[in-house]
C-alpha cells in the first residue's frame, strides 16, 4: 500500500534575481513522466526566448519514486542536481518543477550557479500549496435487496463514494473508497450481512 503523501494543488510560478539573471521558477503537478513531457513542452513555449530551462522531476513518491532532471546546457551538475536535492527535501511527489533563466549579463560561476538554483527551487517549494494524496481502491458490491439501505448507510460511514449503482436480480455498486477504509468497510459489511456479501477489488 502506497502511503499518502503531498502533491501540488495547482500549477505555481516565483521568481528571483541573482546578478540580473532572471529565475522564474514553474511547478506542476505531473502523475506521469508524460505529463512532465507536456509541462516541459508548455514551459518552453510560454518562454521561448529564455537562456535556460532547467528542470527535475518526482512520478510518485517514496520506494514507487521515477525521478530525473536536466542542467539544459549550463555547466554539468550546476542546475538540474540542485534543483532535484531541493524537490527530494521537499517531501512532495508526483510533481516537477522547471526553472528558466535569462541570462543577465554577468557570468556566475559554478559556486553561483548552484546557490541561484537552489535558491529559485526553494523560493518555489516554500511558497507551493499542497495537498495530501491518499491511493484510492474501487469495490464492487453485490447484494440482495434487503440489505440495500444497510449497506448505502455503510459506506457514507466509511466516506465512500458510490460510482455507479446496477438494479437486476440483486443490486451491484461500484464504491470508491480512500485505501485505509477498505478493511473496515470490508469487516463492516461482512458483520452486517453475517457474511453473505462480500465486496471485490476492482481497481
């Protein structure tokens, strides 16, 4: 079981200034490394004319974690690492951040360089609103009638959602519920129905 974990509510954007180079940080919440695809993609056609567009990702989080960055043409390990270190001590998942620089006239150096990123990452990641991402497990549900109220009373209990409701012999639902509440529903329902219904993982 995945443990829950923050992720990113909405799209974000800071910036800073270091020796008049411009760093615009932009963080997304990206599930997929197609999705950081498609940010990336974004971030550079929203800044074109830009020095730089370095960037560093997290799929996921903890022993599930697909993660990778890039300098994008500045000196190797002055960009991308640092901006990664930043995103890992964040305790964020399933996000990616991209920092563009325009270049501003005055060469920072490799020391320089390293602290302007981190620099732009932390400004990002201190000002980023997150949410808490719980895994979530879909059931299905077959039962007689009888039990029909019963069990709709079950699952608001449980802070399930119904997804889809089948009226034949029997009725069959479809009941989202967040991962922790799964056992306790499944013990629940298989008091209340003295264990004639028990309930399916179907995602």
């Amino acid at each position: 079981m995945i443990e829950p974990y923050l992720t990113p509510v909405e799209t974000q954007r800071t910036e800073s200034t270091v020796a008049n180079s411009r760093f615009i940080a932009t963080v997304a919440r990206t599930e997929t490394t197609e999705e950081v695809r498609e940010f990336l993609a974004q971030v550079r056609a929203e800044m074109p004319d830009a020095s730089h567009h370095v960037y560093a990702f997290r799929v996921g989080y903890a022993n599930t974690t697909v993660e990778g960055m890039s300098d994008d043409g500045e000196p190797s390990g002055t960009a991308g690492p640092p901006v990664l270190s930043v995103l890992r001590g964040s305790k964020v998942g399933d996000v990616a951040i991209v920092v563009t620089r325009y270049f501003g006239g005055t060469k920072l150096g490799t020391g320089g360089l390293v602290r302007a990123y981190s620099e732009a990452a932390h400004i990002a990641f201190n000002a980023l609103k997150t949410i808490l991402k719980v895994e979530k497990q879909v059931l299905g549900i077959e039962a007689p009638y009888s039990f029909y109220e019963q069990i709709k009373r079950l699952i608001l209990a449980h802070e399930g959602v119904i997804l889809d409701e089948t009226f034949t012999t029997d009725v069959t639902l479809m009941v989202e519920f967040v991962e922790p509440e799964v056992a306790l529903f499944t013990t629940a329902l298989m008091d209340l129905t003295a264990g004639r219904v028990m309930p399916m993982r179907l995602s």
